[in-house]
C-alpha cells in the first residue's frame, strides 16, 4: 500500500499528462516494492475536481513466493493523492 501512495504522490507531483503519470507511478512502485511483487500492473487515473488535481493509482499483482510452500498470494492496493491547483 506504500508504495501504491508513493506512486500517487510521484505521479502528481511530476507527471503532466497521463502516460508520464503511469511511467512515474509504475517506475516508483517497482523502485519501492522491490522484487517482492510479480506480475505487476499499475493503472493510473487523474481528474480535475473542482480547483483539485486527484489521481489515483490501481496497483495488482502477486506476492514473491517464499517459505516451504510457494503460494502465489495476489495483492491489490488503490491510493489517491490530492493537489490544489492555485487560482490565477
């Protein structure tokens, strides 16, 4: 779920258009989480709300297997990130 914010974050705070938004928050989630995840799928959205730029990143994939029995665990986790974007 960190890393799911810290993809958010990163994508409003750097990206200016949607591609650039997904890259950031994509490059960010695999720079925090590591090889812990396989499988990795990161959906990044971003809307004008109001005077509020809010994006919201969908990150999916399956945990690393470790231990004695691999079971491969799926994760899911969904983190939104808010600016205000200031009058002119």
């Amino acid at each position: 779920m960190t890393s799911a914010h810290e993809g958010a974050r990163a994508a409003l705070e750097i990206g200016t258009d949607p591609e650039t938004a997904n890259a950031l928050a994509t490059r960010t989630i695999r720079k925090a989480a590591g090889n812990l995840v396989r499988d990795l799928r990161v959906q990044t959205r971003s809307e004008l709300v109001g005077s509020f730029r809010r994006v919201r990143v969908v990150v999916t994939g399956r945990m690393a297997p470790f231990g004695p029995v691999p079971i491969p665990i799926p994760l899911s986790a969904t983190a939104t990130a808010v600016q205000e974007i200031p009058r002119r």
